[in-house]
C-alpha cells in the first residue's frame, strides 16, 4: 500500500521525536533509522512511546572519525501506536523517517 512518508527533526539528546513543524510525531510507522554516528560505540533505543515497550535497539560502532548508521526496515515498517521516543547513548543524532 503506497502511503506518505515524513522525516523527524534530527534527534539530539534523548526525548521525543519531532516532526518537521516541531510537534510530537503520534502514531507511526519506522520505514528507515539514520543516525550520524560518535568517535565512541553508541546506541540508540527507541520505544513506543516515553514509557512503552522498546521497539527496536539501534547499537552503532567505534569509529576513529565520526561516521553514520542507515537501516532500511522491510515490509510495513515499525509501528508505534502512540508515538516515538529515543533514548541515545553516544550518539550525535538520529533522523527517521516514517508513515
């Protein structure tokens, strides 16, 4: 099924994920995770939700130099019924893009 698909404002430090207008992302589904990576291995866990069950753990490498992390998700996608909300570990920022 063909259906828009949006990108989040590049998340920072943990919290909410932000749509391009500033305001909390609802319901979605993930469709790709591009995080810009540290000099140090990081992780970025991402929940259904401030408080939900985890949907996906993102672990991302040591690098000498700072580099980045793309993953493609098959199918439909992740979903989060009530929202999207990381929690980043050395990592520099994370951008999804969703539907």
């Amino acid at each position: 099924m063909q259906y828009d698909v949006f990108a989040t404002q590049p998340l920072t430090s943990t919290g909410n994920f932000l749509n391009q207008n500033g305001l909390a992302v609802p319901r979605a589904r993930i469709k790709s995770i591009y995080t810009v990576n540290d000099t140090a291995a990081g992780s970025v866990v991402i929940r259904d939700g401030s408080s939900g069950p985890i949907l996906v753990t993102v672990n991302t490498p040591a690098k000498a130099t700072a580099g980045f992390t793309v993953i493609l998700i098959p199918g439909e996608g992740i979903l989060a019924s009530t929202g999207l909300h990381g929690t980043i570990t050395n990592v520099l920022s994370i951008m999804l893009i969703y539907g």
